[in-house]
C-alpha cells in the first residue's frame, strides 16, 4: 500500500463547526454592509453669479393671492384651477376662476393667470381672461397644450336675471406674441 506524500489536512474534511464559522462569517459581512451605506446622491451644481435659477416645477398656489376682485366684506373664493406651461418657459401656470362668497345667488366668475412672485411667498396675477363684469359662470375649466379652455354661461341681453343664464360659450386662450389670445368660438348655444 502506497501513503499519499502529503499528510491528510484537517480542512479537506467538513466538519459542523466548518458550516457555523462560514455562516457566521456571512451574516457578519450582510450585517456590515447593512451599516455602510453610501451618501445619497445629489444633483446640485455650482452656481455662478450670471446663473439663472431653474424654472418652478409647482404651479403657483392660490393662497393668500391678491385678486383684482372687488368684494366688498365678503371674501374672494377660488371655485376651480387648472394647471400648465402657458408661455412655454418650462414652468407651470396656474389658471384660477374665482368669485365673491357672496351669502346668497350666483356672483359671477373671473378667470386670473397666476405665476410665481420670484422674492415672495404667493403667486401673482399676470393676466385676467375674463373679468366678473362680463356676467359669466365657468362651469368647466381646463389646460391642455398650453392652451387654456373654459365653459362658459352667460346672458344673452342685459335684462335677462342672473338667476337664469341663457346662453353657454366656449372660449379658449393661448398665449401668443406675450399676450393672451382669446380665439373665436364656434358660436354661443341658448341654454
């Protein structure tokens, strides 16, 4: 019988305290890395002096905005919003139909574009679509593709009351040569 040169190691043999050391190894190593996270990464560059501030990527809020709307002791009432890059500068509009919380009847709506204030806390208003004394109600608010789209009931003459509009519209505004366009409607329907 031959005996192999090299004598029998005690590690070529599994052993119970081989499987519990290397376990305990491992559990020691998912432990540690569970401690050693890296730093959360930050997509901030440097500033310069000449840099412009990048574009809100919010619409401006309705809060505390001083809207063009003559009250009385009553207090503005902001009934419908939407939200959008009016002017294409890649940062959000906020298009707000609002009216008197009168106690009684329907006061009528005006339509405000709001913008960002840069050094204040609210929004102001850069443009009114529909001022309240034109007598109209938006029942629908929207916009899509820049374009600002809007439901409209309204009264055919003077002497109709404003309980009863007679008359739906639809209008739509887009902002073109730094103002807003209101294009023609297809035609007022009678309610």
């Amino acid at each position: 019988m031959q005996y192999p040169a090299v004598p029998e190691l005690a590690h070529t043999h599994t052993r119970p305290i081989h499987w519990v050391a290397t376990a305990t190894a491992i559990a020691g190593v998912v432990a540690l890395s569970s401690l050693l996270q890296p730093k959360p990464a930050t997509a901030a560059q440097a500033t310069t002096a000449d840099a412009k501030p990048a574009p809100a990527t919010v619409a401006p809020s309705t809060a505390d905005v001083d809207f063009p709307l003559d009250c009385g002791p009553e207090q503005a009432l902001v009934v419908k919003k939407a939200s959008g890059d009016l002017d294409g500068d890649g940062a959000p509009e906020t298009v707000a139909v609002v009216h008197c919380d009168a106690p009684m009847g329907t006061p009528p709506d005006g339509v405000y574009v709001l913008t960002h204030n840069p050094g204040h806390t609210h929004a102001r208003v850069v443009a009114t679509l529909i001022d309240p004394k034109a007598r109209n109600t938006v029942t629908g608010l929207t916009v899509t593709d820049g374009a600002v789209l809007a439901t409209l009931l309204g009264y055919s003459t003077p002497d109709v009351p404003s309980c009863c509009p007679d008359v739906k519209d639809s209008a739509r505004w887009q902002w073109k040569d730094d103002k807003f366009v209101r294009s023609t409607s297809a035609g007022a329907r009678s309610v």
